[in-house]
C-alpha cells in the first residue's frame, strides 16, 4: 500500500483534533454540567449493577464502546464520576458493544455517529457564541463532543486502509498452522489492528471477511478442520480477543489530556479486558468449543459461511458477559490495582472534589448530617490550598510555572464554585426529611459556613488575579512591601489554620472563638495600618501611585479573607455542638 510521508501527518492531525475534543468536551461539562447531570450520573451508577446496565444502554445505542469509554474518562475528568462508578459503566460497555457484530452478521450495517458531527455544529454555533454563560458552555460541550467524533473518524480514514483491502493480510495464512502458538499471535495481530484503526467494530469487521473468505471450522469437541481458509473460527476468535485489548487505546488517548482520575478509569478498562483474555485462554477450547455447538445446535445455522460470523458474535457477547460477571464481584481491587500503579500527585486537582456525599443520603437524616459536616470540613482543608498557591506566586519569577499554578488556583476556583452547589443541594435534601428543630438550625448554619468557605476561595483567586496583574504591568513592590505582603498572608493563614482545627472538633465552648477573634483584630489593624503608610509612601516618592493599587489590592483582599472565616468559626461556634 502507498502510504506517504503527507498521509502519516494527516493521521497526527487527526490524533490532535481527536485530543482538542476531549479537551473541550471535558471543559464544557465542568463549566456547565454542574451538580444536575452529576446527580443523575450517580443515581444511573449507584451500584455496580446498575452502573454496568447504564454502560450496556449507552454503548448498544451509539454503537461504540471507545465512544462511551471516552466519554466515561470526560466525566471522571471533569468530577462528574468517581472511579468506582466508572469501572462499572466501562464493564457494561464492554458488552454493549457485542451488538455491533450482531448487526454486522445479520445487516452488515453499523451506525456511524460521526455522521451526526457536522449538524450537531449547527447547533452548537448560536450556542457558543451567546452572551449567556451557560449557554455558551453548553456550546463548547457540543463542539467538543463533534470535534473528539470527527477526529476519531478522521483517524480510521487516515489510517492505513485495512479494512477495505483485508486481502492484504492474506499472508497470515502462513502462521495459521502452529496450534496453540498461533493463537497467541492472531491475539496480538488482533490487537495491534486495533490500535491503528481505532474502533474495535472495523477490527470486527476485517475479522468476520477473513473468516468468511474461509470458514473453517473445528466441530465440537475438536477434529479435523471442515476446510481450509485464511483463518479458521478459532483464529478469528483470537483476533477477537486482541480486538478488546486494542480497544483500550482510545480511552487511554483520551486520558492523555486529564487528570489522574482519568488514567486510572482508562487503565481499569485495560486490566478488566487484559484479564478476561488471559481466563479465556486458559478455558480456550472448550469455551470456544461450546459456543460453535451452541450457534450449530440451539440457534440452528448450518451453513459454514453464515455460521462462523454467528459463532463470533456469539462468542465477542458470551465473552463479555462472562467476564462482566466475574469481575463485577472485584471492583473494589480493580480500583486498589489501579490507584497503586497510577501514583496521585500532591494536592492534584482530581481530589479537589466530593469525597463523604457522593452516593446519596444516608438512612438516617442525623447520620446524613453528619456526612455533610465531614464533607464541609474536607472543603475547608483544600480550599486552604489556594491561599498556599498564592503564596507561591507572589514571589514566582519564572513565568511558565506562574501561569501553571494560577491555573491551579483558577481551576479550584471554579471547582470550589460547583462544590458549594452540591454540598447546599445535600443539606436542601436531607432538610426535607424528618429532622428535629436543632437539626433543621444546624444546617441552616451550615449552608451559611459553606458560602463563606466558597467566599474564601473567591478571595484566593482575587489575590491571584491581583499578583497577576502586578506582574503584567511589570511593577515591583519594595522590600517593605513584601514584607508587609508577608505579614498579612501570615495572619490570614493563621486564621484559617484555626478555623479548620474548630471544624475539626467534635467539642466546642463559647470560649474556642476568642483566639479567631484576636487574630481577625490583628488583621484589621494591619490593614488600616498598611492604608495609611501607602499613602504616605505614594507622596514620598518611595514607589509609583500604580504600584500602591496593586499592593493594595492584595492587602485588601486577604482582609476580606479573614472576615470569611471569622463568619465561618461564628457559625460553627453557634451550632454549640
């Protein structure tokens, strides 16, 4: 086949448009999905049970398990799954894509959904380009979700073109005839095919014309072969089994772009289909075996050439199904195997996110407050972070780190944004239950503690965007300056030390507020210190007018900050618990 230098950077584009969709597509559902579709993720996945049936309906609908394990690793990405949730959606996508041979056995059909690319642009066009925000993220969502289908369409176009001359491969007939070891390298030729054409369906589809062009068979029970082909039925289940491992490249292509959350969903995906594969090897023949005579004898197709596409089929769903249920029971370790290869890195933006509320309310509406109060403390701890990143950039002179962390603090920002809607949304829902008065009180308190916990990450980032600006402008503070810059940060970290600690304690005295009250005045008097020598400073000359705004700026900003967790420790305080 003539394959040139232009073709192979045609199928790079097509990686790299492949890669900008799942970028945008992730970015769209964190701006606009919100805690509603995250809800509703959590109700379809409450259970590995019903998270394999919601990855089962998805798949056999589209058409695609890369698709829907794509879109899986975006949810886990963007914190709209955890990885527990998600091993179960990718195991029911597993056997939800054992329809696409059906259909191709009994149609030689399959639905194309990157047909549907360009008109779902169409859509999305007045959507990006609206003044509201919502609408304008729904927007993106669109144009990822075309762009990560075009690019995967893309990608099977560019490739070498397999599966339209399959006589090309017609050379495997020479290593056909090496028993048990050249089932081994079907598996891996299997593999291999689709990790070029990117879509275990097309891997399907080469497999079926290998075998049809040569439908030998072995009948049950083992014997000579009923004619000699290309492949026989043994060897095309061999393709079949590399097929779902190379179908794992897609979603570990789509992990590239996110965060260690996304890796691991990506990599249990592997480990699930590389273990399936290693129990039917050992159970080959009879498994295979068993199926040939269950195509033969209960489903009654005895043509040769018909039969063995069945036999296929029937084996890629019985496969998959087996497997599913075999490993359903295991993945709580799937998840530990995972976590352990894939390391997470310190203060990551993936755990930045629910940990204690995320499978509903509990049985009882006191043990469900108890979860929120748990959750809410966990808020404040990695909303602490930010002002540790603050403090990072205020002296960061290298500008590709600067830019790296204050995305870090916008990306928590944002989070920090979505986090406050689902933990208020939480306690709505546990309010409506049967609760007591000092009950329906300690939540009312509580949603006040979890705005001006919010509030303190929308100062973190003012501060950010401040020190931002100040380095934009190229403008440089005075030893004294920083010093001062210094002084406030230290106060305010204080602060927020005690705060967490107070919302740590299962015991709490009226006393326990006094020490947040010290250190909140010591602030205060800070600033209105700070005010007064500024203006001074700015009429001595010491440094420009515009230097002192930004100065300012942050000063003013970490005083706020304190205010916010000063209200904090008095709603705590108040709960008298």
């Amino acid at each position: 086949m003539d394959y040139s230098f232009f073709d192979f950077l045609r199928l790079i584009g097509s990686l790299g448009l492949f890669l900008y969709g799942m970028k945008i597509m992730s970015e769209g559902l964190q701006k606009f999905a919100g805690d509603s579709l995250r809800r509703i993720l959590t109700a379809m996945t409450t259970n590995r049970v019903t998270g394999v049936l919601t990855g089962v309906l998805i798949t056999a609908l589209i058409q695609s398990s890369s698709a829907t394990t794509v879109m899986v690793v975006s949810f886990v990405n963007a914190g709209l799954l955890t990885l527990t949730q998600s091993i179960g959606v990718i195991m029911g996508a597993n056997i939800g894509t054992t329809v696409t041979a059906w259909l191709i056995s009994a149609l030689g059909f399959k639905v194309d959904i990157a047909a549907f690319s360009l008109p779902l642009l169409a859509f999305g066009i007045p959507l990006l380009f609206s003044g509201k925000s919502s609408r304008k993220s729904v927007g993106e969502f669109i144009f990822g979700f075309s762009f990560l289908f075009m690019g995967l369409q893309a990608l099977k176009a560019n490739a070498p073109d397999l599966g339209a001359n399959p006589e090309m491969l017609a050379f495997v007939q020479n290593y056909a005839d090496m028993g048990f070891f050249s089932i081994i390298l079907f598996l891996f030729i299997g593999a291999i095919l689709t990790m070029i054409v990117q879509a275990s369906a097309a891997t399907m589809a080469i497999t079926l014309i290998m075998c049809a062009n040569g439908w030998g068979d072995y009948p049950f029970g083992g014997g000579p072969r009923l004619k000699a082909g290309w492949i026989d039925y043994q060897l095309g289940v061999a393709l079949v089994l590399g097929e779902n491992i190379g179908t794992t490249i897609t979603a570990n292509l789509a992990a590239l772009t996110g965060n260690t959350q996304a890796r691991r969903a990506a990599l249990a995906h592997l480990a699930f289909n590389i273990f399936g594969v290693i129990w039917v090897l050992i159970l080959f023949y009879p498994f295979t075996n068993a199926v040939s005579w269950f195509v033969t004898n209960v489903m009654r197709i005895s043509d040769p050439s018909v039969a063995v596409s069945f036999k296929l089929a029937a084996f890629h769903t019985a496969f998959n199904i087996s497997n599913t249920f075999v490993m359903i029971w295991f993945v709580g370790l799937i998840e530990k195997t995972v976590c352990f290869l894939i390391k997470g890195k310190k203060d990551e933006d993936e755990e930045y996110r629910l940990r204690y509320i995320t499978g509903g309310m509990l049985s009882t509406a006191e043990l469900s407050i108890l979860q929120a109060r748990k959750e809410i403390t966990l808020f404040a701890e990695r909303t602490g972070r930010m002002l540790d990143m603050v403090k990072a950039l205020f002296y960061e002179k290298n500008e590709d780190a600067f830019l790296k962390t204050y995305s870090r603090v916008e990306k928590y920002e944002s989070i920090s944004d979505r986090m406050e809607i689902e933990i208020a949304n939480y306690l709505t829902c546990v309010a409506e239950g049967r609760l007591s008065s000092e009950g329906k009180e300690e939540i009312r308190i509580m949603l006040r503690a979890v705005s001006e916990i919010e509030s303190i990450a929308d100062s973190c980032n003012n501060m950010a965007r401040s020190i931002k600006r100040r380095n934009e402008f190229k403008s440089i503070f005075t030893d004294e300056q920083n010093h001062n810059v210094d002084q406030m940060l230290a106060l305010t970290e204080k602060a927020l030390h005690r705060m967490i600690e107070i919302l740590k304690k299962s015991e709490l005295v009226r006393d326990d507020v006094n020490p947040s009250y010290n250190i909140e005045n010591e602030i205060n008097n800070y600033r209105n210190q700070l005010k007064i020598h500024n203006v001074e400073d700015i009429n001595n000359k010491k440094y420009q007018y515009q230097d002192g705004v930004y100065y300012m700026d942050i000063i003013g900003e970490a005083e706020k900050l304190g205010d916010y967790v000063l209200n904090v420790v008095q709603a705590v305080i108040e709960k008298k618990i």
